[in-house]
C-alpha cells in the first residue's frame, strides 16, 4: 500500500507518517510539503529506519498534484493553514480552495481513498454535557474563520463523494491536538508572545477563568497518528470523533496547571481576548474563543469499536507536554509554511 500525506511536516503530519512508516501493511509513504526538511528532521519521521518514507516538495494552493498522487492506495489530506487570522483571504486560499485541489487530483489521478482532517471545529454548537455522534450538523460558527472552512471543506468533500462514489472517502474530526515536539510553535500560532514556554509551565499560571461553556477535548498527537494510520489502512468509510478522556474543563485544567479557579463572565475574557486580538497581541481571535465555548464535546465510541483505536495518552498528559514542550527542528520556523502543519487540534 502506497500513502500520500499532504501537510506532512504538521504536528499531525509527522506522527502520521511514524505511524504509516511502522504498519506493515504499508509499502511507501509520500509526504508532501511547501520544502522538504533536513536528514536530521526525516529521522524523526522514521526512527525505525524502515526506508519507506520520501519526500515531495508541493504546495496544494499551486502545484501540480495529479503526477504526486497518481498511483497512490490512500491520500490523506492534512495540510492547512491557521495564520493569519487578521487575513481571511489567505486562509481561505489555502484551505478551501486548496483542500478543493486537492479533492480534484484525487479525483483525476484515480485514487481509491481519501482520508481528510476535519475537526471538532466543523461542528455546529451543541451541548456540553453530553457527548454528540458523528452524525451532529457540520455547519460550524460563522464567527471564526477556522470554523466557517472547516464546515466549507465537509460540503465540499459532500460533493466530492457524490461525484465520486468509487472513492473511500474518511473524515477524521479530532479535538485539539497536542504533543511536545510541536508546543512552542502552537504557543507561538495561537497566544503569540504574551504565553512564552516558561510562564505556560505547571505553576506558573495562577488562575483558570471558570466559566460554564468551557469544557474541551484534548488529543495526544502520536494516537492521532495512529487514528489516521488505522483510517487510512482498513476498509472504514464516513466520519470519526477522535479524542482522549477526559473532557477538560476548568477544574481539569487547574488541577493540570496547579492553579485555581475564579469565576469569570465569559464576556469578560472575550473582550480581554478581542482587545489583545485586535492590537495585534495574540494571533487567536475572540472567533476562536466564541468556537471554543460554543462547539459540543464528542462521542468518540465510533472511532473504538469500528477503527480498534484507543488513545494511549490522556487528555491531561497531552495538555502536559503542550505545556512542557520544546522546539522540534522538523517543523519549519517559516510562518509561511504553517499551512503544511496539522495542528487542530482540531
């Protein structure tokens, strides 16, 4: 079996392609990216050593991606682009139109799977106390940019499938993402420069706003990996909830930061947020922070009992290394490149 992986020099990128290099029902991988990275950084994909990894350089806003894809069993799709926010058009080009050329040089190239990278942020709001199945609307929060593509690529993908019903086609909706290679560049993506490593370590942070929509679900990048690895290589169709246990609220993550909880409204920590947003301070926008409050917890029990997945690290001890972390040489400084990473988190 031959797999393509766009975006494979992502947070979710790279744990794929271990995972992919280590099945042995895989033959090759190919991971594509903007420039390809160092020999040093390429060992990190394949520990192992197997010699199943090569490198593509390819950007999917632009490159000609049907020769790249051509012959290929799989192709999952993970290359998208957080930044900037204050520039939607950007955004939007990178990822809507290019998942949609993407979705088109599977089409021509006559690839047999696709497996795409959606997320818990596609999903419209719903509750918090409960978990929802796959089967939820995927309509988003028109509010934040991150959340209006995602749901734009699932109509998209919508469309995909009908024109091509010969194609297996796996939507993977994971929470958000984490591991410690990746943490100071997702500090960096998301809180800019006023959550530098040292202040986001246990301790450090003394207080955790407690307010009643703040309840998420946290994924440990190497079992994304394995979620992926195991979507991409068994006969699997339709849409996955991937997360860890447990859900973290406030409590969760005070216990985690060894900080306490204060009540806060929620409209507070917005306007906090908006602020900082709009004088540049921090790259996450308050739509982020209105998607985070709003999108509903998962149901995960797909994912279980039809991949045989089962997260082997806990949402504390992903939240852990996030922030614990240290810079990892395989991911690029450039923030051109931030398109080819998979960090959702969701």
């Amino acid at each position: 079996m031959r797999v393509v992986v766009t975006g494979a020099t992502g947070n979710i990128g790279t744990s794929a392609l271990r995972a992919l290099a280590g099945d042995p029902a895989v033959t090759a991988v190919t991971g594509l990216a903007r420039r390809e990275p160092g020999p040093g950084a390429v060992r990190e994909t394949d520990p192992a050593g197997t010699g199943k990894i090569e490198w593509a350089e390819a950007d999917v806003t632009d490159s000609d991606l049907v020769p790249l894809l051509r012959g290929a069993d799989v192709v999952v799709h993970l290359a998208w682009l957080f930044q900037p926010t204050h520039r939607p058009a950007v955004t939007w080009d990178a990822n809507v139109i290019g998942s949609g050329r993407v979705f088109d040089a599977v089409a021509e190239a006559g690839v047999p799977a696709l497996v795409y990278s959606s997320s818990v942020g596609a999903y419209s709001p719903g509750p918090k106390d409960r978990g929802v199945d796959e089967s939820w609307p995927t309509h988003g929060w028109p509010g934040a940019a991150y959340s209006r593509e995602k749901a734009y690529v699932e109509r998209l993908l919508d469309g995909f499938e009908a024109a091509n019903p010969g194609c297996r086609v796996v939507r993977m909706r994971p929470g958000f993402i984490f591991e410690r290679q990746s943490a100071s560049e997702q500090r960096r993506l998301f809180a800019g420069p006023l959550l530098p490593g040292r202040f986001a370590r246990s301790g450090n942070i003394p207080v955790v706003p407690d307010m009643p929509g703040l309840r998420m679900q946290f994924l440990h990048s190497a079992d994304a990996g394995q979620a992926f690895r195991l979507a991409a290589t068994r006969d699997v169709r339709g849409a996955f909830n991937i997360a860890a246990d447990p859900v973290m609220d406030a409590a969760e993550l005070a216990d985690v930061l060894g900080a306490r909880t204060v009540r806060v409204p929620e409209r507070g920590v917005r306007a906090a947020i908006a602020a900082a947003w709009s004088l540049h301070l921090v790259p996450a926008s308050p739509g982020l922070f209105d998607l985070a409050m709003q999108i509903p917890v998962m149901d995960t029990s797909r994912a279980r009992t039809e991949l045989g997945w089962t997260p082997e690290h806990s949402a504390r001890e992903a939240l852990t290394e996030f922030l614990e972390g240290r810079p990892c040489p395989l991911h690029p400084s450039n923030p051109a490149d931030e398109h080819e990473r998979g960090k959702h988190r969701g």
